[in-house]
C-alpha cells in the first residue's frame, strides 16, 4: 500500500469518533495529531476529512503537536494534548508516540499510524480486537527484520557479520533486533547492533 494511501485510510479511521457527536453540529469537532517528527501525515489526514464533510475553520478543529525529534518531550506535550480535550486523538510514526498518547488518556479515543508491532509492544492485545480506547493500523511486523537479513544473505551469500543500527529508545528496535538475531542464529550469521540515539 502506498504511504499516501495509507494516511487516507488513517484520515477515515480518524472520523470515526465523530459520528457520536453528530447531533451537536454547533461544536466543532477537534481532532489532535502528535508526532514526533515532521511528516506529509497531517495534510493528508485534513485532506481526506475534507472530502468527509469536515472543514477546518467551520466544523473542524485540527491541532497538530510535535516534539521535533526530542522523545523525551513526548510524555508532557501528550499530557497537553489531552488537557484540550480532542474528540480523537491521531498519533504520528512511532511505537514511542502513541505509547505517549496511552499513558495521558485512557477515554479519549486513540487512532495509531506506522506502528511496527503493537502487539509485541504491548500496545494492544489483537488486532482484531485492540480493546480500550485504542485502535489504528499497521504496515510492518517484527518478523521483517528477520525476512530482510534472509533476504540480504541470499543476495550476498558470502556475508558473515550484519551491522543493525538502531535506537535505543525505541521499543520496536528492540522487537525487530530479536526477529533478526533469530535467523542469525538459524543461518550461523554474525549480527552486531549499532545503537543510536538523537539527542539534543
């Protein structure tokens, strides 16, 4: 599925909250978008509830935050977030994001986007039926880190040591880590983590 695509889907999901409050036409409806860096997401979310019905500055209220980058911001700007009081909460990529989002509300409903393995991360419990206040959809699992270095050793059938850059502070880099240290052992393959972290 193309990104673009997928951030239409997302824009729908977003809307989804919204028909509860059908009856209260004179109160726009807000809609908070958190991310933790900069990308097309928002504009393409707006775009689709646009073509739903919903316009910002008459009945829609879109408010995006972002930490730019700075994780560790995460956590209060949720806190603010929530103390606005959306009617649906959209997180940006990133498990850390809407991780933010969980610990701030568990009523305001939470719509998740590019999340690696909310299972694993224990975000959700299934995802057929994520449960509380939470849904979202996913475009990659933690068995692709494994696939990717099946894959690298069939194109390079000579290679011995893998290098894994990864973030720390992310959980799915842990989970994908895992995945992959998995095949290593399978195909005798050595695998080094390089960690990295964006700190300012």
């Amino acid at each position: 599925m193309r990104r673009r695509e997928f951030m239409v889907g997302l824009g729908s999901t977003a809307a989804m909250p919204f028909a509860a409050r059908a009856q209260q036409a004179a109160k726009p409806n807000r809609v908070a978008y958190l991310a933790l860096v900069a990308s097309v997401g928002p504009s393409v979310i707006k775009q689709r509830l646009q073509e739903l019905g919903y316009i910002e500055g008459r009945n829609l209220i879109f408010d995006y935050r972002s930490v730019e980058g700075q994780s560790e911001r995460l956590p209060q700007l949720a806190t603010d977030v929530v103390r606005t009081n959306p009617d649906v909460l959209v997180t940006g990529p990133g498990t850390l994001t809407v991780k933010a989002a969980q610990a701030a509300t568990a009523t305001i409903p939470i719509v998740f986007s590019s999340i690696g393995d909310p299972i694993g991360a224990g975000i959700i419990t299934s995802l057929n039926r994520p449960g509380a206040n939470i849904t979202g959809v996913t475009i990659q699992a933690s068995e692709i880190g494994s696939k990717r270095l099946q894959v690298l050793r069939e194109l390079v059938p000579g290679v011995r040591i893998v290098a894994v850059v990864m973030n720390p502070d992310t959980p799915f880099s842990a989970l994908a880590l895992q995945g992959a240290q998995g095949r290593r052992r399978h195909r005798r393959a050595g695998a080094r983590s390089v960690r990295s972290a964006n700190r300012r």
